[in-house]
C-alpha cells in the first residue's frame, strides 16, 4: 500500500473531491507535509490535533470532522438556499481537508509526547500550511482558506467557502473541555 492510499485510509473524505486534479494535489500536499514532518499516515490517527489543551481526539478525526461539517454545511445551503449561495464545493472540501496540513511541522514527539516544534514555535500552521499547500500548485482559493482559518486570518475579508471552514473548525475545538 502506497503512501497515497494510507492517507486515504485515515482521511477518506479526500475522495469526495470530484476534481481528480485537485484531489491529487491534495493528497500531494499531505505527503509531502508527512515526510517534511517526520510522520507516517498512522501518526495523523494518535497525535492530538491540538496542543492549546488536553484533548483525546486526533488529528485525522479532528479534519475528518472539520471536513464533514462542511460539507453538512454545503449540501444544507444547496438545499434550502437553492443556488442562491454559489459554494465550489470541491475548493471547499480541499480547503476542509487541508486547513491544518502544516500542524505535520509545526508539532514532533519526543518519548510520546507532542510538543511544538523550533519550526512551529516561529511559524503557525497556518503559514506553512499555506506553503506546503503551494509548493503543490493548489489554487489561490484553497490557499485562502488554509490562510484564513485561524486568528490569523480575522484583519482580512474571507470567502464564503473560508468563513464555512473557520467556523466550522472552532465548531470542532471551542466546545472540547480541556
């Protein structure tokens, strides 16, 4: 089994990219994200997805979750809206799936624990997120939502597939008890 297929094996939700192309350049990202980081597909389904607080979730079911929210999200727009929200669905699951891709060089494990790396100490997820993402050729609207997902992305105006995502994320942490 190829590298390729275990990230599909944790993070399934990939193949719901209808954009063959996209979906590729997203299943680049994560692996060239796991071999920068030192990880294996495995490791995304035991490392926590945050280190903000004790949590007992990980990091693939952390953007598993994200990933489905979102698409709740679309699909409820699509059906009670009826078109009058134009949402790229595809962007918006790439964007899902790869809004926390840079946490793979932002954290480590030393004697089974996760800490912050040197790395993610100077740069937050976001950013090399975004670069790993572009070093792939992901579209700028991707690009934005992994940019924007976060605290760092409050001074700029977010499209409506990156306002669905950030919220969607804090849906994921905010009500988690640490």
């Amino acid at each position: 089994m190829g590298v390729r297929d275990e990230i599909r094996k944790f993070l399934p939700e990939v193949d719901l990219i209808q954009d063959k192309a996209l979906r590729d350049k997203v299943l680049a990202t994560w692996e060239e994200g796991l071999r920068r980081g030192g990880w294996t597909p495995k490791d995304i389904a035991r490392m926590p997805f945050t280190l903000l607080k004790p949590v007992k979730i990980s990091f693939a079911d952390h953007v598993r979750s994200v990933t489905k929210v979102c698409l709740a999200v679309a699909e409820t727009f699509d059906e009670i809206y009826k078109g009058a929200l134009k949402l790229d669905r595809d962007i918006l699951l790439a964007g899902a799936l790869l809004h926390d891709v840079g946490k793979l060089l932002e954290v480590t494990e030393t004697g089974g624990t996760f800490k912050k790396t040197k790395e993610g100490s100077l740069v937050r997820h976001p950013f090399s997120g975004l670069a790993l993402a572009d070093a792939q050729g992901l579209p700028a609207e991707v690009l934005h939502i992994i940019a924007t997902h976060s605290k760092e992305g409050d001074p700029y105006k977010r499209t409506a597939e990156a306002i669905i995502l950030h919220y969607a994320d804090f849906m994921n942490f905010d009500p988690l008890e640490g």
